[in-house]
C-alpha cells in the first residue's frame, strides 16, 4: 500500500514539476519576448534617429548643391563678361596700334617734311654767308687797297 500512495504522489510530483517547468520556460519565453520587443523597440527609435540623420544631411547636401549651382552660375557669367571684355580689350587694342601706326605713319612725313624744307633752308643761310663773308672780305680788300694806295 505504501507504494501505491507513493506511485500517485510520485506522479503528482512529476505533473507538479513539468507544470513548473512548463510555466517558468512560458514565463521566460514570456520575459525574452518582451526582452526582444524591447530591444527591436530600441533598435526601431535608433533607425528613426539614423533617418532623421541622413534626411538632415540629405537636406544639408540639397542646400549646398543649391549653393555651388548658383556660384556656377556667377562664374560662367562672369566667365562670359572677361570674354566680352577680352574681346573689347583685344579690339581697343587692333583700333590703337592702327591709330598709333597712323600717326607714326603721319609723323614721320612731317618731320621729313620739315627736314627737306630746314635742309634747304641751312643750305640757303650757308649761301647767304658764304656770299656774305666773300663780301666783307672783298670790302675789307677794297679798303685794305684803298689805304696803300
């Protein structure tokens, strides 16, 4: 009789443990679910803050690509108005050698101008005082002449 009480306290016993063990591996997979939840909830608010990151910077790199279109877009005009002054410059430039060969030109004709007319100028004072020196030794003769006679 004694092992008859016992085999349904032994059963009981065993029931009692597998309730046990079915209850705490239950409640654990309980508390690792919540465990997990937690975590992915956590790993869910880095996401959104890893997002919120890349649309800032996204945002930020919209903003300067923005920015360099328009500094491009002041130095291609600014390349185009050192063109338009390049050009201008260069055509001052072809209008001021053509001036300055003009009047070189126009000079140079003047001053040999003026150097035939002093040349032939010089030529006739050196006649006049050739004429005249011929003279004054011819007067200066005359009267040397006149006061040994």
């Amino acid at each position: 009789m004694n092992e008859r009480l016992r085999l349904p306290q032994t059963i009981s016993f065993g029931m009692l443990m597998q309730t046990m063990e079915e209850q705490a591996t239950d409640k654990r997979l309980d508390r690792f679910e919540e465990r997990v939840d937690e975590r992915f909830g956590h790993i869910d608010l880095r996401f959104d803050q890893v997002d919120r990151q890349f649309r800032h910077v996204d945002a930020e790199f919209h903003r300067i690509d923005e920015r360099f279109k328009q500094v491009d877009g002041r130095f291609q005009n600014l390349e185009t108005a050192i063109r338009e002054l390049r050009a201008e410059q260069k055509a001052s430039t072809q209008e001021l050698r053509a001036e300055l060969q003009a009047s070189h030109q126009q000079l140079r004709g003047e001053l040999q101008a003026s150097h035939r007319e002093l040349r032939t100028s010089i030529e006739s004072m050196q006649r006049n005082m050739l004429f005249g020196f011929f003279s004054l030794a011819g007067l200066i003769l005359t009267y040397a002449g006149f006061q040994l006679s």
